[in-house]
C-alpha cells in the first residue's frame, strides 16, 4: 500500500529573533480560497499572502510590509524524501528527488534504489524596491534583503502517470512538467493570478448557499461592528456545546466544499481520508492508506451535486479499480465481472486488505463506488455519460454480485461472508463476545439492490435476482436491524469471532 509523501518545504527566514511582534492574525478565506497572515514588529505591518491557482498550476506566496525597505528574508528549499537543491540564478531553484518504492519504510532523507517515483519543485522569485537585492549562499538558497515587496510562485511535478503504469517505467520528466508550468505564469503579476484563480474557484464555490443562522457564517467576522469580539474557529468549535452555533455548521459545510474544490480537479487524484496536506513521511492514516473505501463514500454523497467537475477524478479511479478489480474477481473467486475490496491506493489496489476480518473480506467497495455513478447520472440525465461511462462500469460490477450471491437455506440469495466494516456484533452463546462476520449484513443487501436497480433502470437484464435479495429486518423497537437474528446465524453456521 502506498501513502501521500509531503514532497517538500519552503522555507521562509526572517531576521526577528531579538524583535517582538505583536497582532499575530492568520486566517483563510473560503471565499476566496486565500490564506492571510499579519503581525506587526514595531511600527511595520507584515502581510503574507497564499493561495493555489488551478489555472496557472501555481502556488503563490507575496510578502509585503507598509514600509518601504523592510522586507527581507532567507529563502530555500527541502525535503523529508531523497532530494538535492539546486539554485539556478538569483531568482530561481530548482529540487527534485525520488521517492522509495517501499514508501511506509523510508527513514528521513534515506537513499532509496530510485525506483519509486520522481519529483521536482520550481521556485520563482521576484522582488520590488530600489535598494532590493538578493545574493545566493551556498549554491543552496537565496538572501533578500531591502526589499518592498517579495513575490514567490511555486510549481512541482512527478513521474506519475496513471495506476496502471509501474514508476520505474515511467517516460515523464517532471522537472521538464515542473517548469513548463512555471512558464504559464513567469510573466503574470500577483494581481493578474490572482484574478485568475478567483475567476475558477468562486465559478464553483459561489454556485451554493447555505443559511442556518440569522447572521451568515460570512458575516461573523465583522462581529466587531456591533461590539462583540471576534472568536477564533478553535474557540467556536469548543464552545458550540452550550450555545449551538448554527453559522459554524454554515462554516464547516462550506470548508467541505473547498477542500473538495481545492484537491479534486479533472486530472488530478481522487480525495481521500490522508488528503494531500499531509506533513508525514508515515501518516497517521497509513492504517488506511490513501483511500478507505467505506469511509470515503461516507461523505461523497452528501457533498452539493453542483460540484461536477471535482467528481472527474472519482469516476478516472472507478474506471482504473474496474481494470484491476477484473483480475481479482476471476483470480481470487472465479467470477466474472470487477471486484473492489475495502481499502484501495492511487495503483488502483482492488484486492483484499490483510488485515482485521471486518474489512479483508468485505468485497463491496467497488460497488459502494458504483451507486456515485447512478447518482452523478441522475443528476446530470447525460445519456452519453450512461452509455460510455456508467452502465459499462454497472455491468461489471453487477456481473460480479450476481457471481457472488448463493442461495442460502431461506431460498433467498445471500452475500457470504459478509461483514459491515467498521462494526461489530455481540455473538450468540459466546458470553458477549465480539464478532463480525456473518452472512448477508444489511449494508450488503442495500448496496447490492441499488447496484442492480440501477443496472434495471438502464438495462432489464438482471430482473430475477433483485425480489430474491432479503428484505430488510425490522427489530421489536421498529429500528433497522443490521445483523439477521441470532438463530438464522446458527442456523447458516458461519459466525467469526473477534480474538
């Protein structure tokens, strides 16, 4: 399994050691998909300014003061992976590296066989003021000093191309990719990208508003003008507890759809649990890395249908999990059809994960994915999209449910084995212990039904199958039962405890 790999730092060092500053702020707009720093040293206010430009494939950084002369710094560059750093000239460094085939075993900065895959960053400098200059040190970073204002633009690129392509066959150059992209905006000023980037982001951001509250989350931020003193979103999210902040719910709705917007863009890597700001060479999610299947589609669904263009690189990895998952259908069960099991990674991995039996033995990931397809159809209605896209995928993954139904002693179709990752039941006659194992859960009907009605309303291909799934358990409290009841599980003789 392979993780998200931080590719690098750019490192920013100003002389304030023996300075005090005071009027810290650090804010980041969803609006505008901009993050804004001040603080103050003395009488000189300093502003820092990031955003990341879909359109010039960029990230931009401007330093700036209020003072003329004041702006001055160490610039560089560095990296967790095996790299080296090479300054170009006075406004320009490059860094490129490998990363390990074995990701989650790299130490810091260890060498690796140069098998994993490539990277390089471009760092572009430019600089305004009179008594600006900038010198390089050590062939390794860049000194400015006396400037008014400093413009920083940042590209990367790697080896990647595509879950079907082995790194080490890989024909892309990305420092070539790197600097190409440095090229489309060397000539820009930071007013020009800027309006660039607004232009893409709001088109998507702004076609959805959410109003909870009186006040809109938006307009929280001016709470000083009416004399109540502005909360950070820490001291909101503490606080909401006792009084119900229903601009918070505003906020964190409308942070959803920027991170999406801001990670998920036609060409790019689905998202996913990790995201792609990790800080670790061994992320805290490398118990599921890159994608967890189940958790994914959890909030997929619930984000604003609007959002079209960021679904492109869910349906390019359905597309790559159907490739593989064709493989592991016919090897590991002799099925037809495409298989895709609880964890995946950006190679597109369909095959079970080795590890807790509540989510090795769950093969409807593939299928939890394929209802998004329905879903992307029923609100666009694009016929070619059905046709080229969808049903093709459908079909595969339906091929594949209708193999792995049986008949079990109800006379119904059944998934088993079948678990509902992430949960567990109490075992009958073991004393309470934990089990999660049995035969077909409710998530498993569920998903399956809606595969294969899906299939129907396109196709009437598979009719028979669908009224001979298990209707639904209604427990003696009229709540939807998970598990079929305990002597039905004796009665099929398969249940698993939990050790």
């Amino acid at each position: 399994m392979k993780v998200y790999k931080p590719l690098g730092d750019m490192n920013l060092e100003f002389d304030i050691s023996n300075q005090e500053y005071s009027s810290y702020k650090r804010e980041l707009d969803l609006h505008t998909a901009t993050t804004i720093i001040t603080y103050n040293i003395g009488e000189v206010q300093y502003t820092r300014e990031h955003f990341c430009s879909n359109p010039h494939q960029v990230i931009v950084t401007k330093i700036s003061a209020n003072k003329s002369e004041h702006v001055s710094l160490t610039l560089s560059l560095n990296s967790k992976l095996n790299h080296r750093v090479r300054v170009m000239n006075a406004n320009e460094m490059i860094m490129d590296g490998t990363c390990p085939a074995q990701g989650h075993k790299l130490q810091e900065n260890e060498a690796n066989d140069a098998t994993g895959i490539g990277f390089a960053a471009v760092l572009s400098l430019q600089m305004s003021g009179t008594a600006a200059k900038v010198a390089v040190l050590n062939d390794q970073s860049l000194r400015i000093d006396n400037a008014d204002w400093v413009l920083l633009r940042v590209t990367a690129a790697s080896s990647f191309n595509g879950p079907l392509v082995n790194p080490s066959d890989s024909k892309l150059d990305p420092e070539s990719a790197a600097l190409r992209a440095m090229n489309m905006s060397r000539n820009l000023t930071f007013d020009q990208l800027k309006a660039a980037h607004l232009k893409d982001y709001q088109g998507l951001f702004h076609r959805v508003s959410l109003r909870l509250s009186q006040a809109a989350a938006i307009e929280k931020i001016n709470m000083k003008e009416v004399g109540e003193a502005i909360k950070t979103t820490a001291e909101r999210v503490n606080g909401f507890r006792s009084d119900e902040d229903s601009s918070l719910v505003e906020l964190l709705f409308q942070y959803g759809r920027y991170l999406l917007i801001s990670c998920s863009r036609p060409g790019t890597q689905i998202s996913n649990l990790q995201g792609i700001w990790n800080q670790d060479l061994v992320p805290g999610w490398d118990c599921a890395p890159h994608l967890n299947i189940n958790l994914q589609m959890n909030y997929w669904p619930t984000l604003p249908c609007n959002l079209t263009e960021c679904q492109e690189p869910l349906l390019d990895f359905i597309a790559s999990l159907a490739v593989n998952g064709t493989k592991t259908a016919k090897i590991n069960y002799q099925a037809s059809g495409w298989v895709t099991h609880h964890v995946s990674d950006i190679w597109a991995k369909s095959s079970a994960y080795n590890e807790d039996a509540r989510f090795s033995v769950w093969p409807m990931g593939g299928a939890w994915l394929c209802t998004h397809l329905w879903e992307h159809y029923q609100y666009l209605l694009d016929k070619d999209f059905l046709k080229n896209t969808a049903y093709p995928l459908l079909e595969g993954c339906a091929l594949f449910l209708t193999d792995w139904l049986i008949e079990g002693p109800r006379g119904l179709l059944e998934t088993n084995p079948s678990t509902s990752p992430e949960h567990v039941f109490i075992a009958p006659g073991t004393g309470g212990q934990q089990a999660s194992v049995s035969y077909s859960t409710t998530m498993d009907i569920a998903i399956i039904r809606e595969i294969f009605s899906a299939v129907i309303s396109s196709a009437e291909n598979i009719k028979e199958a669908l009224p001979r799934l298990p209707q639904n358990t209604i427990a003696e409290d009229q709540t939807l039962m998970e598990w079929v009841n305990a002597q039905a599980l004796l009665g099929f003789g398969f249940i698993s405890i939990i050790i």
